[in-house]
C-alpha cells in the first residue's frame, strides 16, 4: 500500500502536467497532433509491455534466485528510472526562460502563442495558482469537461482488465499476452492519424466523440458472442476509444486557454476528477461476473453515452460563444470602427475585408 501511493503521487502530476507544458510551446492548431504522439507512448507501452512480460515470465523463472514477476519490475523499472533522469536536462522550462535557447527564439515562442490567442500567453503579475482555481472552479465548462471525462474514463475502465479479457480467448499466458499487443499497435496509428486530421480541420468534437461509438460496438460484439474472432475483433474496437480520450485535454486546453494559471487548474481538475472513472472501473470488471464480463460491458456503454451526450452540450455551448462574439464584432466593424480599418486596409494595400479578417480576434474550436 505504501509503495502504490509513493508510486501515485508522483504520477498523477505526470500526464496533466506534461499537457499543460505542451500547450505552453504549441498553438492551438498544433497541440493535438503533439498530444497525440504523446499519448501513443502510452499505447505502445501496452503492446510492448505485454511482449515483454510474455518473454520475462516465460524465460526468466528462477534466474539468479528471483521469481520472473520480480525481474519484471526490476527490467521495466530500471528503464522507466532511466529516462526519468535524462528528463532533468532534456525537457524545457517555459518560452519565457528557458536558459538553452537564444532571445530570439524565446520570443518568438512567446509571439506565436499570443498571435494564437490574441493576448499574451503569461499571467499577471500578482496572479496566484488561487486565482487560477477560483477563475476555473467558476467556469461551468470546467465542471462539463471534468464529468465528461470521468464518464469517458468509466467507460474506457477495460484498459486494466486487457489481459484478463483476451484471456477469455481460451489461450495460455504467453499467447495472451502476445495477442495483447496488436490492438494497441493499431490503435496508435489510428490514434496519430486521427490527430493530425484533427489539427488540419480544426475540429475537436467528431475527432474525440465518434471514437466512443467504436468502443460501443465493441462492447456490443462482445456482448453478442463469446467466439475468438468476434470478441478478438472487439478488442481492436475498444482500444480504439484512446483515440479520443488522448485529445481531450487538447479541448480543454483549447478551451479554457486564459489566463495560463486557469488553464492549468482546469486541466488538473479534469485529469483528476476524470481518474475518479478508473477508479470506479475496477470495481466494475468483477471477476464474478466473467469471462462475459455484459453487466461491465453494459455499464460501460451507459458511461460513454453519458459522454457524448455531455460533448454535445459542450460544443453547443462553443458554437453559441462564437456566435456572440462574431456578432460583437460585425457590430464593432459596422460601426465606429470601419473608417479605421479602411485606412489601414489602404495603406497596407489589401482589401477591407482582408483587413476585418486579420482583426478577427479568438474563436473556440469545436
């Protein structure tokens, strides 16, 4: 018990934490992509690490004295510790000091992040992480975000339980583990792919939301017959479901942008609260309800739907601010501030509405 929380502590700043550093060096049409080849670390991590515990607990049995699960922790902990230290010096700090890079391109790091957003990528200089937590606490597109992962997490619960459900397959520990593998890998390369149309569009809705229909196919598949090849094939189906949960925080971090010190409450607050559906999950997946697993299976495809319905409220919501504010504008445009824009739009030698396009100020992405 003492080892799981030293263990946890740590690494429940992990994910939330390297999000939000990403979103400080990458625009918004940018960090998806980003995000995902991020995340795939994950994915891959549960293909190779069930090829590697397939070959440890295989041929390491009794070597040097020691039991093959301890040699697993041994070999994947001392890599794990490894690259944990070269982190130290290979990650940056912000676009503002990191000590390694010149001005210049601190600056322009700066610049590209305020062009995104239309203002400075830097709090106040009184603001506190207090600040943050109130401004986000306040903000109801927080909470949607923060049940709206946990409901996608309840659903996505099957992930610690991947082993014992292929082993429903009627194979032995090594080939399961082996057969463990090639869901994840799939799921990767649909998981990048499915980013980098994401920030070529601009859209985030589809690109997470449609995901979750896959895992609900699955989990109907699943349900439907206990044959190798069907339940094999709704394997694939639910690990594509990380295709979308590995962009969500890139929403929320697109949309609860500013000031920097909200944007990272808001995403620990979703990652945390969002976990509280792991939680729940591993008292979903009871082994007295296998190898069928439909009241897990059933439970599940209620969360995800749960899910998309709390999206689909989010991205009403966006569309509707965007609306407003590009009525705001038009009304700014139509108004006192036309014969500026036409001066400036002669003097640079483009068209007013050229001219209006360059004043468009921030929209959500949705």
């Amino acid at each position: 018990m003492a080892c799981r929380v030293f263990i946890g502590l740590p690494e429940a700043a992990f994910y939330p934490g390297a999000m939000y550093l990403l979103s400080r060096w990458y625009t918004r049409k940018e960090l998806a992509l980003r995000s995902a080849v991020f995340y795939v670390g994950l994915l891959i991590s549960n293909a190779f690490g069930s090829l590697i515990a397939a070959g440890i607990l295989a041929n390491m049995q009794g070597k040097l004295g020691i039991a093959a699960w301890r040699w697993l922790f041994y070999i994947e902990g001392a890599i794990t510790m490894f690259l944990g230290l070269q982190t130290l010096w290979l990650l940056p700090d912000l676009p503002h000091n990191t000590r390694w890079m010149s001005p210049a391109e601190r600056r322009l790091a700066q610049v590209r992040q305020a062009e995104d957003a239309g203002e400075a990528d830097q709090d106040s200089s009184d603001a506190t992480i207090f600040d943050g937590f109130k401004l986000a606490v306040r903000d109801v597109k927080v909470w949607i975000f923060m049940l709206m992962c946990c409901s996608q997490l309840l659903g996505l619960s099957f992930i610690n339980f991947f082993p014992t459900l292929t082993a429903t397959l009627g194979y032995d520990t090594t080939v399961t583990l082996l057969m463990s593998a090639p869901p994840w890998v799939f799921a990767s390369i649909c998981c990048v792919i499915n980013a980098w149309h994401c920030d070529r569009t601009g859209e985030r809705y589809f690109h997470i939301s449609a995901w979750w229909w896959a895992i609900i196919v699955g989990y109907i598949i699943a349900l439907s017959t206990m044959s190798t090849g069907g339940r094999y094939f709704s394997l694939f189906l639910m690990a594509l479901g990380y295709c979308g949960f590995a962009l969500t925080l890139t929403w929320v971090s697109n949309t609860i942008s500013r000031p920097p010190a909200k944007r990272s409450v808001a995403i620990g607050m979703v990652n945390g609260v969002g976990n509280l559906g792991n939680l729940m999950g591993s008292y979903v997946w009871k082994a007295s309800w296998g190898p069928d697993y439909h009241q897990s299976m059933i439970i599940a495809i209620c969360s995800l739907v749960l899910s998309v319905f709390l999206a689909s409220i989010m991205r009403q919501m966006l569309v509707h601010e965007n609306k407003r504010m590009e009525r705001e504008e038009r009304e700014l445009v139509e108004g006192p501030e036309r014969e500026r824009i036409e001066k400036v739009a002669s003097l640079e030698g483009i068209s007013f509405e050229e001219a209006v396009r360059r004043r468009r100020g921030f929209r959500y992405l949705y």
